[in-house]
C-alpha cells in the first residue's frame, strides 16, 4: 500500500487525504465519500451570497430572525422552538452536553462517529444498540430498541437515546412510531434528520410534529447536505425554547455567518431545487444500486437515503486505494464504525455519468484483483 502522511479521515470529503494517497490534485478527485448532493448548490443560494456581500461588515444578528422564521414557515412550528448553528455538528455538540447530563445514553450502533466525539467529550455513558444485517442486505433493529431499550429507560432514573433517521452508514429509515413510543417522562430523545430531507414529503418519517408535544424530543437538521453547501457550515435544532435558549447561553454570540444565514433563508423556499433533486436521485439511485449488485463481491443494502452502504468480499482499504490511485475515485470507508470495519464501505449517489464512471472503475478493479 502507498505510504501517505495525511492521517486517514475519521469523515469522508477529506479531498487533501486522497490526494496525498493518488498522487494528485483534490481537484480531480470524484468524491463518493461525503453524501452531498451533486446538484447544488442550487442558484438561488449563490444569487443570495452575491446579492448578500455587503452584509460582511457587520455582525449578523445573534437572533437569526430572519432565518428562523423562514424555517418557521417551512416546518409549520414557532420561531422559539428553532436554532440555527454552524452546522448540525456544533449543534449535537450541546445536545451531546444535555445527554452526558443523564444516567445513561442509548445509542444505535453503527453510529456517526461523531456521536461518539461528542458523547466522549462530556464524559456520558453509553449503551449500544446494534442494528443487525439481514441475507437480504437490509439492517434492522429487531427487538432490541422495542423491548430492551424500554427496560434500560427504566433501570435508570435519567436516560437518553441518540439515533438517526435515516440510518447513517446503513440508509435504514425508522418509522416514526419507533421514535415516538419511546417518548416517556424524564427520557432525552434525540433524532439526528440529516438525510431526511432527500426523501420526498410523503415518505419522510420526521418527528418534528412531536416537538411541540414532548420537550423531550430533539431534532437536529443540515442545511448542507441537501442543498449542497458544506462549506457554509449551516444546520438547526428543533427542541423546546428553554433548552434551546440553554444551548444560546452556552456557546459563542453568533455560531452562523451572515451569508449562510442568508443563504438559508432562501433555500428552503427553493421549491423548483427540492423537486429536481427528488427526481435525481429517484432516476440515478436504482441504476447504482442494480450496477453494484451486479459486480463480483459487492452486496448493497437498500437504504433511503442519497447514499448506499456496500458490503465487500475484499478488502475495503485495498479497494479504496486502488480506485484512487488508478482511477482517482474516492468511496467512503467504514473504519471508523467498529461494527463494519474492512468489509464495508459507503457511496453517495451522484450524477448517472459519475455513477457509471464508479462502477466501470470498480468493475475494472473486481475483475482483475483477487477476492478474499
């Protein structure tokens, strides 16, 4: 294996990692391992941050009335009950402090490694529930959650349950009566929605209509995966107003730069973008997930997001450098989820041309290499 200075990534996107590994430039890199939205970002944001320039000179507002009551309007429920943040990572950050506050934190497992930063950096405890492969490829939770996270909720006097839905790394989607039935007194929920969005309304299985009902449900949401701008760094809680003004008083003045909340507040009235992106990824999804099914060694599950989690009969690192190096492609390995190791790994959906451009490399790269 090429020997690289760049630490390997914990996230995918680490485009300087994979370059240091193909012995080349990020630039050319196809990148399959950060689940973004190849769409994007969509023109009304890049209208907004231009028209928005002149905002740089001052601070933007600590409130984000703007932004908050956009998405207000959006989700149907009150500006208080809405937090904007730099990104849904500084917001499970303050989650997580809520968490570690408590008995016990349940956790499904595989989970987000982040989770397990944040959960880490304030000491809580954790107990995990493992979702379980099926032959079929899909993941489930069985049992488990139903029945035995009941018992541990009330084994201890304070507990809380950290997933998200849907399921990263597996695409699994929750539906909301999973969530909901665990709503009891005294018990933290938080739902991690992420990749929610890449599902059309009809089949969204969002808590956020529950949130009104229950100050112990969290709900924590990215702006930048769906609309495609990591880089502004823009996510939102929806929880109730005490604990969000909490989490106010706790972190910096102003979390989110005046251009994405601009950008933000725009976005999520970009009804034309929504519905391109839904049909996107219904028309290039099923290809992928057929192309990769057909390939020697490869089985993906059939998750709901804009990503598929593949299990491999060979080495995932082995595969992953040589689709850099030979053919500059990065896939997202599973190393950082304990669970899976070596044996997974995870693709975003792309465009149809860079998906067949994925598989014609692997397929090229299968067929020549020994499995095992």
């Amino acid at each position: 294996m090429i020997q690289h200075s760049v630490k390997r990534p914990s996230h995918g996107g680490n485009l300087v990692w994979a370059a240091s590994l193909a012995d080349c430039s990020p630039s050319v890199i196809l990148d399959f391992s950060a689940s973004i939205n190849p769409l994007g970002p969509p023109p009304s944001a890049i209208a907004t941050i231009q028209a928005r320039l002149g905002d740089l000179k001052a601070y933007p507002d600590p409130q984000y009335r703007e932004l908050r009551s956009a998405l207000s309007e959006f989700h149907q429920i009150p500006p208080a009950y809405i937090l904007p943040g730099n990104g849904a990572a500084e917001l499970l950050t303050w989650t997580c402090r809520d968490l570690a506050a408590l008995d016990v934190t349940l956790l499904v497992t595989p989970a987000f490694s982040d989770y397990q930063r944040a959960l880490k950096a304030f000491n809580a405890k954790v107990l995990e529930y493992p979702l379980e492969p099926l032959v079929s490829g899909q993941w489930e939770l069985g049992q488990t959650l139903a029945s035995h996270a009941h018992e541990d909720f009330l084994a201890h006097k304070t507990a809380g349950l950290l997933l998200n839905n849907p399921h990263n790394p597996t695409g699994t989607l929750f539906d909301t009566g999973v969530v909901s039935s665990l709503l009891t007194d005294e018990r933290l929920v938080v739902v991690d929605e992420a990749f929610m969005d890449f599902l059309p309304a009809e089949r969204q299985q969002s808590v956020i209509a529950l949130v009104l009902e229950h100050p112990n449900l969290v709900v924590l949401r990215s702006l930048t995966k769906f609309y495609s701008l990591p880089g502004l760094r823009l996510g939102y809680a929806i929880a109730h107003p005490d604990r969000l003004q909490r989490w106010q008083e706790w972190r910096d003045p102003w979390s989110v730069n005046a251009l994405a909340a601009a950008a933000g507040t725009v976005i999520v009235k970009d009804t034309m973008f929504q519905q391109q992106t839904w049909q996107w990824l219904a028309a290039a999804k099923p290809l992928l997930f057929q192309g990769l099914s057909a390939l020697p060694g490869l089985q993906p599950s059939p998750g709901a997001a804009n990503f598929l989690l593949v299990k491999s009969a060979r080495s995932v690192v082995q595969l992953q450098t040589e689709l850099l190096t030979r053919h500059r492609i990065l896939i997202r390995d599973c190393l950082s989820f304990p669970e899976l190791g070596d044996r997974y790994f995870r693709v975003a959906i792309r465009t149809e041309a860079e998906n067949q451009r994925l598989l014609d490399g692997l397929s090229q790269i299968l067929s020549n290499g020994e499995q095992g």
